[in-house]
C-alpha cells in the first residue's frame, strides 16, 4: 500500500488556518448566544427586584411610613438576621 505524501508546510498551514477559523466561527456563536441569555437572565433579575420594591412600596404605606422615616428608622437600629 502506497504512503501518503507529505503535506507541505504552506498546506499544515492552510490547514490549521481552516481549523481556526471553523472554530473562531462557532466561538463567535456561542458568545451571541452567552450574551443573549445573560440579556434574558437580567430580565428576569430586574423583574424580581422590581417585585421587592412594591412589596416593600406597599409595606411602606400599610405602615405609613415614608421612605425618608424607614431609612432614618433602618440606619439608626442594627440590623438584625432571621433565625
């Protein structure tokens, strides 16, 4: 059986420049696709926050208190953690 001829190193190379580019290619895809989901995933997180604002909005005018009084309240008593 014949052996097969030896690439040239201008061919390695155009070779190698192939592979790279298929693979820069598919790099560039996944990071659309990173950015996209890190796009929907701060969505999300800014849904949640803003739904932790209103129920604390809302707490705030059942206790009649305003802003300035619970940030006054908050910063002069340690906050304390649930046990």
């Amino acid at each position: 059986m014949p052996r097969k001829k030896a690439k040239t190193l201008e061919e390695r190379i155009e070779e190698l420049d192939g592979d790279l580019n298929e693979l820069n290619a598919r790099k560039a895809k996944l990071d659309e696709k990173i950015e996209e989901l890190t796009g929907q995933k701060q969505e999300l997180l800014n849904k949640i926050e803003a739904q932790k604002l209103a129920e604390l909005q809302a707490a705030l005018q059942r206790s009649g208190l305003t802003v300035e009084d619970a940030i006054a309240r908050l910063a002069v008593q340690p906050l304390t953690t649930a046990s």
